[in-house]
C-alpha cells in the first residue's frame, strides 16, 4: 500500500485539515507526492513573476493553506513540457481526487478544471497538480 514520505507529510500538515484528510485517504490506493502546502508571500511573488501563478495573493498563503499540489509518484517525466502522456497522467489522477472528494463530501476544485464543468477545452491556464477547498 502506497504511503506519504516524511518530506510530502510536513508539506500536508500545513494545509487545511480537510486537504489533509482528502489526501491520506488518496494515498491509501493510489501512490502520490505532495509538492507544496503553505506556500510564503514572497515565493508566491516569484512564481507570478516567472508566470507560473495568475494571482499575487493565492490560496496556497493562507494558515493553514487552503491549496495543496500533489502529482503522482512516481512523478512523470516532462510534465511541464506538454507531454501527451504525462499529461494524460495528471487528467486521470485528479479524476480519482475529485471521486474521492466527493465520496468524502469535501468541495474540491482543480486547476485543470478552474470552472468545474468537466470540460478542460475552456481554461486559459492550466495548473494539473493544483488542489484547492471550495468554501
């Protein structure tokens, strides 16, 4: 049974408990890696900058963080270069965290989806290990 790292736990424990729960129920069947909990002010100027983050100020800087990145593990080569099949990767992985959200009841939205209408053609900027609570 996969399991998180003591690295990808630390990250978890700086978000929001319903993250938390969401993920270690994930983990349990399906192997994966958190990237990033809490994200500082300052690292989320620079991914804005770099054009990596449409927002100044993102969910990822609450306390605790109301966004979690999370890939698959292991995580698939060239995912950031728009490789079909790692892509694929990151489609197929957040449908089973949105069924497992919803079978948990917690409101989910992913950065492949920002609208949530099931359809990926409309978004203008994709953001495939982005999690985040609906409030």
């Amino acid at each position: 049974m996969p399991s998180f790292s003591n690295t990808s736990l630390q990250k978890l424990s700086t978000c929001d408990s319903k993250i938390q729960y969401l993920f270690k129920a994930v983990v349990n069947s399906y192997d994966c890696t958190i990237l990033q909990g809490h994200r500082t002010q300052e690292e989320q100027k620079a991914l804005y900058k770099s054009g990596r983050s449409k927002v100044i100020r993102g969910k990822h800087n609450l306390s605790p963080s109301k966004a979690v990145d999370v890939s698959p593990y292991p995580i698939p080569e060239k995912w950031g270069e728009g490789d079909s099949k790692a892509m694929a990767e990151f489609y197929y992985f957040a449908g089973y965290v949105l069924g497992i959200a919803e079978s948990l009841n917690i409101k989910i939205r992913w950065g492949g989806d920002w609208d949530s209408d099931n359809k990926f053609i409309d978004q203008t900027f994709d953001d495939l290990v982005h999690f985040e609570v609906v409030e």
